[in-house]
C-alpha cells in the first residue's frame, strides 16, 4: 500500500486546477483518471474570455487550444425572434479544443508536483481513522484527503454518502461535429429556444471554424437525437450541404450543488459537486472556480493538520460568496423558465435586452432583471415575483 497526501479521483478541468494549486505548496497529490485520454466527455467546448485569468492560464496558451474567438451571442426565441448579445469589439469567448485545453491545465499541474495516473480505475473508497483507502484496478493507496471530481456519477460522492438518493437531476445532451457548415455568421455562438425545438432545453450551434461547428441539444422529457436531427433538417440554410463527421452524448447536472461537498477528509469538487450552471449546462468555468478554493483550503487544511469537515467547509462557505450564488440563482431562473409556453417566451424576448438575457443565463443580477420585469402586467407574475422569492 502507497501513502499519500491526496488523492482525486478524475482529471476534469476541477481536479487538475485543484492539483495544481495545492502541489505547488509541496503536498502530494496523485490523480486517478479512469479514461486513457483527457476530456472524454462531450461537450460544447464554449469558454467565456475570463476562463483563462481564473484557470490562471498565460494568454499564449490559447494558441494550443483555441479553436476559434466569438465576438457575439445570438438567441432565438421561438418565434425566430433573434436577441444579440455584442461584445462591442471585444472577444466574448473562445470555442476550444477541450482536450488541449485539459492538456494545458494537466502541464502545469505536473510541473507544480501533481501526478497524473491515466487509465487507472478507482474502484472503491473506504474511510479509516485519518483518511481514506483508495482501491485502484492496480493497488491500493490511504490519503490524507480524498477528492471526488468524478463528476455527475461520482463514484466518491455516492460511496461516501455525500450524494444523497435522488438529490441530482440530470438531462442528456448529444452533440454532433458537422462540416461544411454554411454558418449564419462564424463570429457568433447561436441559442435556439422553444418546445418544438427543444423541450425544456436549448439548441446551439458552436463554431469551431468558417465552416465547422459543434451542433448540438439538451432536452427534457423527450428524445433529444430525434429533436437534434429535427433540428438540423429546419435549418437547410445552414446544414443542407454539411455531413456530421462525430456524434456524442453525456448527461449534465442542472439540479444546482449538492448540500453537502466536505466531510472530514472529503471534499467534492466540480461537476461531482453540482458546480454547473443549471439554465446553461456550462461547467468548465465554475468547476474550475471550485477546484482553486478548495486548493486553497486544503492548503490551509495541510499547515494547521486540521482536516476536519469544520475546516473544509471554508471552502463551500467561499466559493457560494460568488459562484454558488450563481449557481443557485441560475436555478431559480431555470425554474421559471421551465413554467413558461412559447409565446411566453417570445413575450420575455420582447422585453428583455441582451444585458437582461445574459445575466438571466447565467444566475448574476437576476434581481435586477426581476424588478424590470415587475414593471410588466404579464411576466411580472409569470417571471418577475419567483425570481424574487
């Protein structure tokens, strides 16, 4: 059996943020990732511009994983009313290669002391006096502290009993890569809203390139490949020449975080803690977040010998300051959103600017948006008085 400081069971964007900084304080961390490859789950590969400066990422790197720079948003309600969101010049986001860009964050995990162990299966977590057991298909190991960044079926969070039954939602999303694409505009990230488009979801069209995008459907309570390829033959202007040369699909949590993500040496992190933004999916931005403050408390944790869930709750404490507040108001949003009908949805089209859309999407000044909305004899008590409660 082989001690060691920490363990993390997964190598997502979560876990090699968290290894990163907690490695370059000299503890011992050791990933277990069950894949032999980074970034096997699929997903839309859509990055805000401010990913970078909290994944703590040098501006040069983008040339080894930026696929493509957006420079706008486009919404369409499901009237085909289209809603912009400009970034006024400046660059909203970047689609990426998700496996560089995990490549990227895996290097400086390594070089700070992490160790990445790819294609070893934890197996089984059990609990001893001062940490934990960690079961791999090839040895054994006892840490110090364990770390679940496994995420949505988190073995760590359901072994430990962090995860409790039925406290996570999940929808399927599928995603094709398509090729010659005749784009309606390359420099822009398309949103497709509305029942007969997707139910209780959305539709988007990711650009990777001039002619190639990620295409792709969340959906609720309905076949999600039957609405996706529907989807793609209502839009010949853009699909009728193109061929999918990649198809994918993974589930996505939206039920916002679990209650609880520390127990003494036990924390969760990422998407295994429900640190996705619910209304969107998006994920990459909030798991890291998550995996650099509970780096730092495990920090913390490793100076005063202190692994206690007393301690490790600083790290919940923290990231709901800001990124929990997000998460749980973006599910309030979701919420209401799920109670409305198309043309409820074209009327918030209607009042709504780009600004509004935004901040509704993803969980920020949601109040602000309500009290607009207060102002409106219908959305004041379809919208405006649940975000508020």
């Amino acid at each position: 059996m082989r001690s060691i400081d920490v363990a993390v069971v997964g190598a997502g964007p979560a876990a090699l943020m968290f290894a990163r900084s907690v490695a370059s304080k000299g503890i011992n961390v050791v990933i277990f990732e069950k894949e032999k490859t980074l970034a096997v789950k699929p997903c839309g590969e859509g990055i805000s511009s401010r990913v970078l400066d909290t994944a703590q990422l040098p501006r040069y790197t983008e040339s080894f994983f930026v696929y493509h720079k957006i420079k706008k948003a486009i919404i369409y309600a499901p009237n085909n009313t289209a809603k912009e969101i400009a970034g006024e010049g400046k660059t909203l986001g970047y689609i990426i290669d998700k496996r560089s860009f995990l490549q990227v964050m895996a290097n400086y995990a390594v070089d700070a002391g992490a160790e990445i162990r790819i294609g070893e299966r934890v197996k089984k977590v059990e609990r001893v006096d001062d940490g934990y057991l960690v079961y791999t298909d090839n040895q054994e190991f006892k840490s110090r502290v364990l770390v679940g960044a496994d995420g949505y079926l988190s073995l760590v969070a359901r072994q430990t009993g962090l995860e409790k039954k039925g406290e996570r939602k999940v929808i399927p999303s599928l995603q094709y890569v398509m090729v010659n694409v005749t784009l309606h505009d390359d420099n822009a990230t398309e949103f497709y809203l509305g029942s007969q488009v997707a139910p209780l979801g959305y539709a988007w069209v990711f650009p990777k390139s001039e002619k190639i995008a990620n295409v792709g459907i969340g959906v609720q309570n309905a076949p999600a490949k039957d609405y996706l390829d529907k989807f793609i033959k209502d839009h010949p202007e853009m699909f009728s020449k193109s061929q999918a040369v990649e198809f994918k699909g993974a589930a996505v949590t939206i039920s916002g975080q679990l209650k609880n993500v520390v127990d003494d040496n036990l924390l969760l992190i990422g998407e295994a803690a429900g640190q996705v933004i619910p209304l969107t999916g998006g994920g990459i931005h909030t798991s890291i977040a998550g995996g650099k403050i509970a780096g730092e408390v495990v920090v913390e944790a490793f100076n005063t010998e202190d692994f206690s869930r007393q301690l490790l709750e600083k790290y919940p404490s923290k990231y709901n300051e800001y990124w929990g507040k997000r998460i749980k108001d973006s599910l309030k949003a979701l919420k209401v959103i799920e109670g409305l009908s198309d043309d409820d949805l074209n009327l918030l089209a209607e009042v709504l600017d780009s600004r509004d859309i935004l901040d509704l999407a993803n969980g920020e000044n949601i109040r602000r948006v309500a009290l607009k909305l207060l102002k409106h004899p219908i959305l004041s008590v379809k919208v405006a008085k649940a975000l508020l409660s």
